[in-house]
C-alpha cells in the first residue's frame, strides 16, 4: 500500500516535471505563475484520478457530464490555465474573481495574490461549489472565497475587481464584468465566435474593452442567462454547419447536392499554418465563413478533407462551399495549404479563400499582429461591417496590422 508520504513525493516529482515541460512549451513565462504551479498540489483537486493524470500538462479532466454526456464541468489543462494567467499578470495584493470553480485555479491564483489579495471563485452549479470547496480547504486555500452564483451578472457583493478570469466559454461580454472591473482592471475571457474560442485579455479603453493578445483555447460553454448555443445546421448525411446567426439563410438542398459532386483543388503556395491566428484571421472576414464538420465515413470515402473532422472554416456562397486543407511541400519537408471547393461557383470561392489564405501569409503570420475591440452596443442593434462580429449585448471588431 502507498503511505500519504509517497504520494506526496510523487506528485511532488511530477508537479516538477510539468513544471519544466511547461516552460519548454514556451508556456510559462513569469516566475510568479512558475512557483505557484510549482506550488499547489493539483492531485488534491483531481480526486479520484491517477496522479499522472492530475499532472499531465495538457490534460482537463471531467467533472460532472449532462445527461447527454456532454462535459458541464472539468479541471481545465494545467496548460490553458496557465496561458490564461500569463494573461492576466495578476500581481500581489490584488482581488480577483473567477468565473467557474474546480478549485485548483483558483488556489494559483490564491499564490498569486498572496496573504494581501483576495480570491472569490463563483460557480452556477451547488455540487461544483461544494466540491471546490473541499478541496480548497484540504489543499490549505480556506482563505479563498467560493460563491453559488450564475456569474453572468458578477459577483457584485465583492466587487470591485482587478482581474475577472473566466474559465467558461462566454458567448458575450455581460455589463457586469465590465462594471464590476475597477478601473486599471483586466477581464480575461474565452470568447466563442463564428466556431471557434480564443482567450482575450481584454483592457477598459473609455467604455470599450481592448486585447492585443488571443490565445487559442476550448471551454464548457457558460450556463445561466449568458448561455447561447450556436446553431448546427444539416447540410447532408455526415455534413452540418455550425453558425452563429439563428437567421443567416443557407441553400442547403444545393449545398447537399455539392457535397458529392467533384471538387476542385486549388494550391495557394504558401505554407500551412497552425489554426491559432490563422483561424482567427479567417472567421472574421467575412459572415459567409462558417464552421464546417463532416463525418470520418467521407473522409474515408474521400469525399472531404481530414480538416473537417475537427470543424474548419468554410466559405460558403449559394450552393457552393471552400475551405482549408493542406499536401506535404517536398521541398520544404512541411505542408503547402490549398483549398478544396464543391458546387458550381467553386472556382470563385476557391480563389476567395486561397486569396485569404495568401495575404494571411504575406502579410500577418505569426506576428500577433490582431487587436480585438469589444464594443458595447444596445441589443439588437445593425453591425457596422462585415468584419465586426455581432454579440447580443455588443460588437467584436478584429483589426491586423
Ligand atoms: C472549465 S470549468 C472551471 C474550471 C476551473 N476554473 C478550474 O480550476 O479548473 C467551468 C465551470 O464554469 C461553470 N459555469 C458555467 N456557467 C456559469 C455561470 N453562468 N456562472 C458561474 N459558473 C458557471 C460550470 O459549472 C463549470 O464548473
């Protein structure tokens, strides 16, 4: 039988070692988030499970599914939560409100603002807080706060904040946390658009909230009244497309018919690249570029690309549809990207997308070269332009330099 005292040095041992694989990743920047991670014992928030798996570093770990068995709640991956703290740069001192508990990030954050700051962490579901809870106190963090609240309206009894984290997938940005934020505050949010979810670090510019940084993340979405989910439409069998807009209008009897008439190949010359910005570049240029899914069974038959399995941004126009897919490029030894388009205007959004696919490459790639801009906006009201993606309660503006 293993003694409390070999459990404690082995995960001890592997706390180290994810440590050290998280700076290799390039992940963990600050000592601060390095000697809190090095810190807390995360196997104390991972009951019930391995602790090789409590400490593998890219790994969330499910804790409460629906009926369905869609995940509600999970132990995010050491990895996003610390992209999400880097984020943040949560100094000493400060208080802080979490969105979402499982405990394990807020005891880092509880490192982070040490014995002067102060932590609230509020969760929508009684069983999650309780959970939390408990395994605050048996890790040693009975001085963080945890609230029963849907958080979509904040936290106001402990307001205000110098950083709101959320660790939900949020569908818009509720008034609350822009209020609830003090002045000089930050709100860290992963924000779900037109399929896809990237971690903002969102600053107040006069009454509009600012981000030079976006980070590529995933996250049960949020419950309570800031829930929203996003429409799957089926296309054919194996075949649907997930849209954001309840009433975009799609000729899906004619894309049906594209599915399974020839494509066509066409090659951009330029290098694939990984979705993190490229995506981000690609769902915000226009409202015809929607997420794609389709089934391993026409991957198999080779009527669609292995990028589908995961969903991937396609252009679609009347009955005819492009999107992204990649061949190895023997010279360079990596992949060239290219476009695969279906229907009788296949030609035009082919080279729609591989244009998009180009200028990314010439004049953005892996720069960091987007700032994000959320503007408040009373609901309901028109977007200025096709590349400001439209919110419930305001307006995401994605500008590359
Ligand atoms: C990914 S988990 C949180 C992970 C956690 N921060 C950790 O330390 O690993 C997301 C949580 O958000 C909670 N949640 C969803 N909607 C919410 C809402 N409107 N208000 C508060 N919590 C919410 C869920 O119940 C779930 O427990």
């Amino acid at each position: 039988m293993t003694t409390v005292r070999e459990t404690d040095d082995t995960a001890a041992s592997l706390r180290a070692a994810m440590v050290s694989e998280l700076r290799e990743m390039g992940v963990l920047q600050s000592e601060a988030v390095a000697t809190a991670v090095a810190t807390v014992p995360r196997h104390l928030f991972a009951t019930g499970e391995r602790l090789e798996a409590a400490y593998a570093a890219n790994k969330a770990l499910v804790i409460k599914r629906d009926e369905q068995g869609h995940a509600m709640s999970s132990l995010s991956a050491t990895h996003i939560q610390v992209v999400m703290l880097e984020q943040a740069e949560v100094e000493p001192g400060m208080r802080v409100l979490e969105v979402g508990s499982g405990g394990y990030n807020a005891a880092l954050l509880a490192e982070l603002v040490g014995k002067t700051g102060t932590v609230v962490t509020a969760d929508i579901d009684g069983e999650i807080v309780k959970r939390a809870r408990a395994c605050l106190d048996a890790a040693g963090y009975g001085r963080v706060q945890v609230v029963l609240a849907d958080a979509d309206g904040g936290v106001p009894e402990h307001a205000p904040f110098d950083r709101i984290i959320v660790t939900a997938g949020a569908w818009d940005i509720p008034p609350a946390w822009r209020e609830q934020t003090s002045e000089r505050g930050r709100l860290v949010v992963p924000l779900r658009m037109r399929g896809i979810t990237r971690s903002f670090a969102f600053d107040q510019v006069g009454q509009d909230l600012v981000s030079a940084s976006y980070r590529l993340c995933g996250f049960v979405p949020m419950q309570g009244s800031g829930a929203y989910t996003e429409r799957l439409l089926p296309v054919a069998d194996g075949v649907a497309l997930q849209v954001d807009d309840q009433r975009q209008a799609f000729d899906t009897e004619a894309l049906a018919v594209a599915v399974h008439a020839p494509r066509l190949e066409v090659w951009s010359g330029v290098s694939f690249d990984l979705p993190d910005e490229l995506e981000l570049f690609l769902v915000t240029s226009t409202p015809q570029m929607v997420m794609l899914h389709g089934s391993k069974a026409l991957v198999d038959q080779g009527v669609l690309a292995p990028s589908v399995l995961r969903g991937v941004p396609a252009l679609v126009a009347g009955g005819s549809f492009a999107y992204r897919t990649k061949r190895p490029n023997e010279e360079t030894g990596g992949f060239e990207s290219g476009v695969f388009a279906h229907g009788p205007e296949a030609e035009f959004v082919a080279a729609q997308y591989a244009e998009l696919l180009r200028r990314w490459a010439t004049d953005h790639r892996r720069r960091g070269a987007a700032r994000i801009r959320y503007v408040p906006m009373p609901e309901g009201s028109a977007v200025p332009s096709a590349q400001i993606v439209a919110k419930r309660l305001g307006a995401l503006e994605v500008s590359w330099s």
